[in-house]
C-alpha cells in the first residue's frame, strides 16, 4: 500500500501538474481552496471509474471537520482500491489548504492514472497471448536474438506454413479480382469517351454546338456585305470645272 504525505514537488513534477491541469480543463486559481475538500477530485476520477464512485457520498462542506471527514471515507471507499491511501497529516493539510499539498495530491493522481494504462496495456497483452496460445495454428518458439553483445533467447510467435500458404493464396486471389474490376473500370471510362464523343458530334450536326471556324466566317461575310452596302449608298462627287461660273479661283 503506498502511502501518499506531504513533500515538496520538483519543478518537473509541477509542470506536470500545470499540464494535468489544463488537460482536465481544472482552473489554477483557487487551487487549493477548490481541493481542500475531496468533491472535485472525486468529479474527476469519476469519468475513468464511474461504477466506483458515487459523488452523493461526498457532498460539498466547508468546515474543516466534515472536509476531513469526506477525505477519510475517499480514502477508504476509493483510493485504497487502487493501493494507494492518504495519510491523517496529509489529509489535515488537504482540509486546511496548506500550500502545495493540492499539487502532491494531483500529483500522486497523475502517478495513478500511469500505474492503470500499464497495467490495462499489460492485460491486454497476456490476453492476446493467451488467445494466441489456446489457437493451435499458432505455436510459441524460443529463438536466439543478437541484444548487444550478447545472444539472449526470446519467445517468438510462429504459425504453421500451410496457414501461411493459404494466406497467400486469399490474397494472390484478391488481387486478380482487383486487377479485373480496374480492367473493367478503364473500359467503361473509355465507352463513355467514345459516346461523349459521337453526342458532341451529332449535336453539332442539329446545329446544337456551331461548329469550328463558322463563327469566323460569318462575321468575315458580314464584314463584306456591310462594306459594298455602304459603298453603294455613298453619293457620288463630280469634280468642279473651272468653266463654272459659281466656281472661284
């Protein structure tokens, strides 16, 4: 049973607490007033072990008595299953908000949440091994292994060859298929290539879409037209001769 009291954080380990802190979206200020009674503690660890805690067993209190009340029943119904309890002294300091002792607290918390991922991410793995040892397709063997200077012997996991072939097999399987469907794929995309093609094609054959350079040509016969209407309309001017009279000199 690790017994938690009072010490003095190193910087390092205050960070970690700073950083726990914003992670769990815990305001700094008022820290240890706010963890002077165990509520919100309880609030947190709550999220990870909701059967565990009930939070009506820890209502609010601001004396210091029911304060340190609340920390002893904490400390008995909770932390003690996680193999961890507080002491009486640091429990006082707790309820009295002595300075600092809300960062060992947290402090000893983020230590707690580390020990449980270990020890989850360690179940979890003696549960696939298990499950691996209880399939008889897979067999464990001892292998040598280079580790430095030295050779040291470690379990290997290997399956049985004619599982690897049929492995193999499924899978060379599963790659004809592919290929087929992105052969079938890329010739589907070119049908419909070719019957875009011959749409554009006869749309412009209706008239639909006008086709390449008739545009330009109509506006070059406009062009023209305009130009000999224009001439056509134009007066003609007969030079004045000097025999007439109303001419000057």
């Amino acid at each position: 049973m690790h017994t938690v009291s009072g010490k003095n954080l190193s910087i390092e380990e205050v960070e970690d607490v700073q950083k726990w802190l914003l992670q769990n979206s815990i305001s700094t200020h008022r820290l240890r007033r706010e963890f002077s009674d165990v509520l919100p503690l309880a609030e947190v660890l709550k999220r990870d072990y909701p059967r565990l805690i009930d939070l009506h067993n820890y209502p609010k209190k601001s004396s210091v008595q029911l304060k340190l009340a609340n920390w002893e029943t904490f400390n008995f119904k909770v932390l003690s299953k996680f193999n961890m309890t507080l002491s009486r002294d640091f429990m006082d300091q707790l309820a009295n908000g002595v300075n600092g002792a809300a960062e060992v607290l947290l402090h000893e918390v983020i230590r707690l949440e580390k020990r449980q991922r270990v020890a989850e991410e360690r179940n979890a793995s003696l549960r696939q091994e298990q499950a691996w040892e209880e399939n008889d397709e897979v067999k464990t063997v001892v292998v040598n292994k280079q580790v430095g200077d030295g050779i040291v012997q470690v379990p290997q996991k290997m399956i049985l060859y004619s599982l690897y072939e049929k492995m193999t097999r499924d899978s060379q399987a599963k790659d004809i298929i592919i290929e087929a469907y992105q052969q079938r794929l890329a010739h589907m995309e070119n049908i419909v290539q070719i019957k875009t093609e011959r749409i554009d094609e006869l749309l412009m054959q209706m008239g639909k879409i006008p086709q390449k350079g008739a545009a330009g040509e109509a506006s070059s016969c406009y062009l023209a037209f305009e130009a000999k209407d224009t001439a056509r309309k134009r007066p003609s001017l007969a030079p004045i001769s000097s025999a007439d009279p109303d001419s000057t000199t």
